[in-house]
C-alpha cells in the first residue's frame, strides 16, 4: 500500500510568488525535520532560493555547476533528517 499523497497542482501569477511559497513548503517540511529537495532549472534560481533560505535561517545545501567538487558528499546527506538540499538539473549527471 502506497503511503504518497498526490496534491492538487499550485498555480502562481509571478516567480516571486511561486519561489515564496517554495520557501515556505521547505519552512514547514524542515519545521518537522523532513528531508527536503528543491529542484531548479537554472544555477540562477537555485541561488536565489539560496539566498531566500538564508534571509530563513534554514541551513541548505546548494548542488550546481558551481559546487560540483562538493556533489558526493551534498549527496550523501541530502536524505538526513532535516536536511535542504537547493539542486539544479545538471545534479547528478555523470
């Protein structure tokens, strides 16, 4: 038995609105100590999101082409408990 929960889709009118509520979805979920990723298409984005968690005060990781030499071990722990994890989809290419 599946315990996923499918959600109804979130429409937001401006990117701000759309990266404020993904801050606040990664509040609430780190609140509780849920292991979170947030996936970005751009190096751009996920340092603003960066940049928005820190304003936050949650600890993140940040996975681009930028911090490559860092990806095995921003890997190894994105599953721990709490842990934020800020990837772009070059993440994990080999």
């Amino acid at each position: 038995r599946s315990i996923r929960v499918d959600m109804d889709d979130a429409v937001y009118m401006t990117k701000k609105e759309k990266f404020h509520a993904v801050v606040e979805e990664v509040k609430e979920a780190h609140a509780v100590n849920q292991p979170v990723l947030v996936g970005t298409i751009t190096i751009e984005t996920s340092e603003l999101i960066s940049k928005m968690l820190r304003r936050e005060g949650i600890p993140h990781q940040v996975l681009n082409a930028k911090f490559h030499e860092l990806e095995a071990e921003i890997v190894a722990h994105a599953g721990e408990a709490g842990a934020v994890t800020i990837a772009t989809n070059m993440a994990g290419r080999g």
